[in-house]
C-alpha cells in the first residue's frame, strides 16, 4: 500500500451487533449503518478533528477516542513514533453506548486509515490482532473488519456471506448502558444444563446462516449466559424481544452488552417486526427509534472522498 497523494485517506467501518443472543462474544453481524472518517496530514503543532452525526458533542482528541488509539497502534506496529499532526474528520452513523460497535469501528478505522498512510501492508490476522489488544475482545471487531457473519474462536475468525432478504431490525433506546456495566452483572459460572443450551444455540445459529435455513435463528433467543443477567439492570428486554418474535421475528437478542436490541427477519415481516418493538417500547415507557437495517456485507475499506 503506498503512500496516498498529499498524505490523505478516507475509510468507512461497518457497525456491528456482537453476541446474537446466544453467541456471546463469538460470533457477531456486520450492520449497514457506518463510520466515515478521512485523516489528513497537516503542517501544524497540532491536530483537529471535527465530528458530524452521532458522537457530535463528545468525541474529542483524548485518551478515549478509539480511532487515534488504533491509528497510534498501526502507527507504532509499521516501526514508527506518533502520527504527525492530522486533520480528522469523521461522519458518524453509529449510536454510541448502544451494543452497536461504534468503539470496534473507530479502532478498526483508526488502524485501517494509519496503515494506508504509513504503506503498511496488515492483512486481516494483524488487524484483528490489533483491534483485539485494544478493545479487550474480538467480536465487534471482526464483523468490522471482515464484513458479513463472522464467528471468533482463539483470536480469529471465519466469515460466512448473510442469507440473501435477511433484515435486521434494530430498537435504539436513548439509554446508554456502558459495556463494563453490562460484564460487571455476570456470574463466574453457569450449570451444565445452561452451557449445554447455549453450545446447542450457537450451532444453530451458525447453521441459520451456512445453509440459509432462517427458522434455526430462533434459538438466539435461547441464551442462558448473559441474557437473563444483564435483564437485572435492563428489565424492559425480555417484553422488547416477545414482541418482537410474536410479531414474526425469526430470533431476537440483545445486541452486543445492548442497550440496542436486533431482531432478524425477512423482508415481508420486517415492518411488522419494527411496529411491534416500537410499540412494546411505547408501553414500558423506554424512549428510543426503530431502524431497520440490512447485514453490511463488505467489511472496513478505503474509500472516495
């Protein structure tokens, strides 16, 4: 990867909904809804960034920003010091503190935009790596990298391309809730019985996706893991998923540590689906929009302007 002209380059990153009920932090879908950001290298003492979309009023250029830790981190991997001072501009689709990927996409876009800048040639096993050692764990990050349904065991993962007409629709609350909150409720360990339903789900769920059979998806709703725990602090999910499996959802789960929760169905059901969560939202009083989204099959890219 060369150098662009005059040290520009702009990425999209897919957002992502990891877990899919019964999967947790194995396997994850890759969402069409994205963040763009095009990084610029400037003469200066400093860098600036400006943000447009969601995140607007509080992403800075700290610690806490995700992009510059992964930009930082392909930055120092190619043999490098700090980045040079950057002109960064992001445009932001991807609700932030919803169990939607938007801290996997920036480090994924951070290392993407870095590498393209430094011509260093990461292949995904090393943009994994990175993204892995900087979020703490690999799902969100692998559908962001890969695109499509992925599966993580050991640090990788295996993609398989989404059943073509699967819909996903997604309940977005206002609330936030913090994924270290969210890990903070579970238990050490679980029963046998519990391992064993949720090892039976994960398998299905695959199969749903390997062989187009949507009906298998219902077991996403099966989890024993987290699910039932994180309802603890998230009381309004289990009335958020009925109704949207009464409303003909294949499967409905939490997405990622949530406060997003996603319901895959088909094309001929997904109005009916998005209605039905609205309303159930409408009726334990829990603020939020309805999007109805298709599984993003291409995963992190360089783009145009």
């Amino acid at each position: 990867m060369t150098l662009p002209a005059e040290g520009r380059v702009s990425v999209a990153v897919p957002a992502s909904s990891a877990n899919l009920g019964v999967g947790f932090d194995c396997l994850a879908l890759a969402l069409d809804m994205y963040l763009r950001v095009s990084v610029e290298v400037i003469e200066g003492p400093q860098s600036s960034l400006s943000v447009e979309g969601e995140g607007r009023a509080r992403l800075a250029l700290d610690e806490s920003n995700r992009f510059l830790a992964g930009l930082r981190a392909a930055w120092r991997a190619r043999g490098g010091g700090e980045p040079r001072a950057l002109a960064i501009t992001m445009a932001n689709e991807i609700p932030l503190g919803r169990g939607l990927g938007s801290s996997a996409a920036a480090t994924v876009a951070g290392l993407l935009a870095a590498a393209a800048l430094v011509g260093a040639q990461f292949n995904d096993d090393d943009l994994l790596d990175m993204a892995n050692a900087i979020e703490g764990h690999p799902d969100n990050a692998a559908a962001a990298v890969l695109g499509g349904f992925v599966v993580v065991a050991g640090g990788r993962a295996a993609r398989i391309e989404p059943p073509a007409g699967l819909r996903c629709v997604l309940f977005v609350p206002e609330r936030e809730l913090a994924t270290v909150d969210m890990r903070a409720v579970l238990p050490a360990t679980v029963t046998l019985d519990d391992a064993v339903v949720n090892a039976a789900g994960v398998g299905a769920v695959v199969a749903a996706f390997a062989t187009g059979n949507l009906a298998l998806l219902r077991h996403m709703s099966d989890d024993r893991l987290h699910e039932p725990y994180r309802a603890s602090v998230y009381p309004e999910l289990p009335a958020l998923k009925a109704a949207a499996i009464e409303a003909g959802a294949y499967g409905c789960a939490l997405s990622g540590a949530g406060s997003s929760v996603l319901a895959l169905t088909d094309e001929s059901r997904a109005q009916s689906v998005a209605v039905a969560l609205d309303e159930a939202a409408g009726r334990v009083a829990l603020a939020g929009t309805v999007r109805m989204l298709s599984p993003a099959l291409a995963g992190a890219r360089l783009t145009e302007e």
